[in-house]
C-alpha cells in the first residue's frame, strides 16, 4: 500500500476512500482506528493517509485530479505524494493542549471538593 494523499479530517478522507472504490480501487485509511479513537491525534500523524496498493497509482492520480480542485500549476508531478497545504499551527495545538489540561484539572478538583464539600 501507497499513500495517495493526506487529507486534514476524517471526512474528507472517507468521502475520497468511497469514490476510489466505487470505481474498483480498494483505498483504505491506514490510521482509521487510531482516529477514531483519539481525533486529536490527527495533527501528530501529519493528517489522515488515503492508502491505495501500488499498482492503482495512476487510475487513483487521476481521479484525486478529477475531484480536487487543483489547478494546473498547482498539481505536483507524476509520482509525487500529495498533501494537503492546510496544517494546525503550533499555536493552536497549544491551545488545544492548555484546554485539555484545563478540563482535566476541573474534574480533579470537583473530585475532591464535589458536592459533598
């Protein structure tokens, strides 16, 4: 298996994995799993892979062509690996990380100084 193209949410990846098998390329999301379990992985993983096997390479380039709104000098050359041009910045991963923590803290303090308190 190949990586396609990777994609910044689960949707988009699904919705791409289901046009490459209605037309008989059997694409797959390796980390399916792994989001599912935890989407605020997703940025450490770079995104979310679109795998095809390697011998549907240029059916599934082109129909990636056919459905991404690319134009002509924005499309890489043949054999390159897309990626989505949309990344969290380090910024916003912090803030994602501070809330967390923020919640966490929450729910240790209620735990102790609940309702009973």
């Amino acid at each position: 298996m190949k990586t396609l193209v990777t994609l910044p949410s689960i949707v988009e990846a699904e919705v791409l994995v289901s046009k490459l098998k209605a037309d008989g390329i059997d694409a797959e999301i390796p980390d399916r799993h792994t989001i599912n379990m935890g989407p605020h992985l997703t940025p450490v993983l770079g995104g979310i892979r679109v795998a095809i096997p390697d011998e549907d390479w240029e059916r599934a380039s082109q129909i990636l062509r056919e459905t991404t709104p690319l134009t002509e000098g924005e499309m890489p050359p043949k054999g390159a690996v897309l990626t989505t041009r949309t990344r969290l910045t380090s910024l916003t991963l912090l803030t994602v990380e501070l809330a967390g923590v923020a919640v966490l803290i929450y729910f240790i303090v209620m735990s102790f100084f609940g309702k009973d308190h």
